[in-house]
C-alpha cells in the first residue's frame, strides 16, 4: 500500500483564505484583528518562527505587532507589558514566544495572559477548558493536527487513536481533542512498554515525540492515519519527523510529510485562534 499524503501547506493555504475572509468582514464592521508577537532574546529559532508569524498574519489582512526586548528585560518589565496588552482593547491575541531567557519563569509569564487573549492556547484555563468541554482557544499543534486528521474524511468515533508524547503543549491536548470526537485514546510516553505493541492497534497514530524514526513500519497498522508531529534536525540540517516517512508510507492509508505537514497548520490555527480572539471580543 501507497498512503496518500495529507498536505498540511494545501490545508493552511485553504485555512489562510478562510481567515483572509472573516478578517475582511470584521474590518468592514470596524474592527482590526490584532495579535502581539513578545519576541525577549535573540534564539535563532524563535526569530524565524516569529518572522513566519508576523508573515502569515500581513497575508491574510490580521495586523501582527512584534515586539523585541533584548534578553537582559527583567521579569517584571515583561509582566507589565502582558498586563499592558491585557487591558488594550485593541490587541486579540497575545502570544509570548518560548522559550524566554533563563532568569524569567514562563510559567508564569503565560499566566498571566489574559485567557480572552491566550491564543497559543497555552494558558491553565485554556488547558481546563478543552479539559471540560468549554469554550477555549486550542493550542495551535494539536489543533492542526486535528484539522488534517478530518481532512482526510476519517470519523474518529469509535476508533482506537494513539499519541506517542504527553507534553503540556502536544500530545495532553491532542489525546483530549481526539477523546471529545469519541475516540478511544492511548496515551504513550517514554516508560511505556512494547511501544510498538500498542501502536500497531492504532486506526489514527499521532507521534509527538522528537526523535528521528522512533516509528517505523512494523509499528504502524495498515490503513492507518499517521500524524507526524516531530521535528528533528539531522546532521544533514534536514528536517525530519519522528516517523520513517519511506518505510511507513508503504503501510498507512494516509501520512503527514516533515516539512510540510503540521508545521503548517500550527502556523495557521494561530491565526483562526487570533481571528476567533476578536470575533468574541466584537460581540
Ligand atoms: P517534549 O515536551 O519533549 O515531549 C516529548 C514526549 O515524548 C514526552 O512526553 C516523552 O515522554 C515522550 N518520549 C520521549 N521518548 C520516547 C520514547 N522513546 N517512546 C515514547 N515516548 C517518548 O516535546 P513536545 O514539545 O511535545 O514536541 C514533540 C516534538 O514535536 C518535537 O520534535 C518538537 O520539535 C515537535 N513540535 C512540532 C511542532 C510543529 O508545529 N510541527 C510544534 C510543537 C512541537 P516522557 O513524558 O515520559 O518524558
């Protein structure tokens, strides 16, 4: 078997589109979509993904403001401008870029983020939300994630959805999304036992874990939906996922590519939570 791919920038293209839209709509009523990128540092990383997010917002019309502070801002400095952004009507999104400078606690900086602007979906409140069922922003990976599992026109109830990972940010959240669309959701991690045992059963396997090939074929059930999270760089300074795209590809009925996959989707349901930050707000 040949897997189809699932192709995350074709999606984050339709999803940009979508929002291009109701951005266009909301500023007919007057109101700017406005999110703040808080950039404190100079990690190399960060400044591309913050380049890439200040990108795709100028692209589908939301207004992006980045805001660099050099790595020496103290704590309390940064916490004054959450709090700033916090009571500024004009501002819908607030997004702290991580990691931050060793001498603050991110933990606390994303708290105190007001849960209306928490549009990384990072916030306790946000977590407890999806946690309960009420209304909340989504953190943007797993979220992606599960834009391009229903992309493919798989109904997750009833079937057997398995996350290898269980970070705060990636897999809690995507074995909660999977479990309120009536999915039954194993959860791995790194002291699970026979991992390859339990991902076999997996009608939709979803790897978040960050190491190169941990999912190889054997592992993987015919047919199934492979959502490859990962991103790992090789010596090469290629990017790769966590499963082996060349070997899994001949056994799945449908798997992501690393690049091209959720990495565009995180991207993209940024902006959805952005826009949806001040589509609340507006009513
Ligand atoms: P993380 O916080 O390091 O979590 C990794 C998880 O993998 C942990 O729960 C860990 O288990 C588990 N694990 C480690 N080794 C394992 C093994 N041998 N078998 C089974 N589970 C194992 O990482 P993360 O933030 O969730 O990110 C995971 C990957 O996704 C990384 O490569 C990251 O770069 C990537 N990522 C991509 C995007 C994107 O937009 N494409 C966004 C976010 C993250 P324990 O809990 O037991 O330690």
């Amino acid at each position: 078997m040949t897997a189809q791919l699932i192709d995350g920038n074709a999606l984050a293209k339709k999803i940009r589109t979508e929002v291009a839209g109701r951005t266009a709509a909301l500023q007919a009523r007057g109101i700017e979509p406005h999110l703040v990128i808080i950039l404190v540092g100079e990690d190399p990383a960060s400044e591309v993904y913050v380049k890439h997010k200040v990108a795709d917002s100028a692209q589908t019309g939301l207004k992006a403001t980045l805001e660099r502070y050099p790595a020496t801002l103290s704590e309390d400095e940064l916490l004054a401008r959450v709090h700033a952004h916090n009571g500024d009507a004009a501002v819908h999104g607030i997004l702290v870029q991580l990691p931050l400078p060793a001498h603050m606690d991110a933990h606390k900086v994303i708290e105190t983020i007001s849960p209306a602007k928490d549009v990384d979906g990072f916030h306790v409140q946000s977590a407890g939300a999806l946690l309960t069922g009420l209304p909340g922003f989504w953190s943007c990976t797993p979220y992606g994630c599960m834009k391009l599992i229903e992309s493919t026109g798989t109904t997750l109830r009833g079937k057997h959805a398995v996350v290898i990972g269980r970070s705060n940010n990636v897999g809690k959240p995507m074995a909660l999304m999977l479990l309120q669309q009536n999915a039954t959701v194993t959860i791995c991690h790194s002291a699970t036992a026979d991992l390859g045992a339990i991902t076999r059963q997996a009608d939709v396997l979803v790897a978040a874990v960050g190491r190169r090939k941990l999912v190889t074929a054997d592992m993987v059930k015919p047919g199934a939906v492979v959502i490859d999270v990962g991103m790992n760089r090789g010596d090469d300074g290629k990017l790769a996922g966590d499963v082996d795209f060349d070997g899994v590809k001949e056994v799945a009925g449908w798997i992501t590519p690393v690049p091209g996959g959720v990495g565009p989707m995180t991207r993209a349901m940024l902006l959805v939570n952005t826009l949806e930050a001040a589509e609340r707000a507006a009513k």
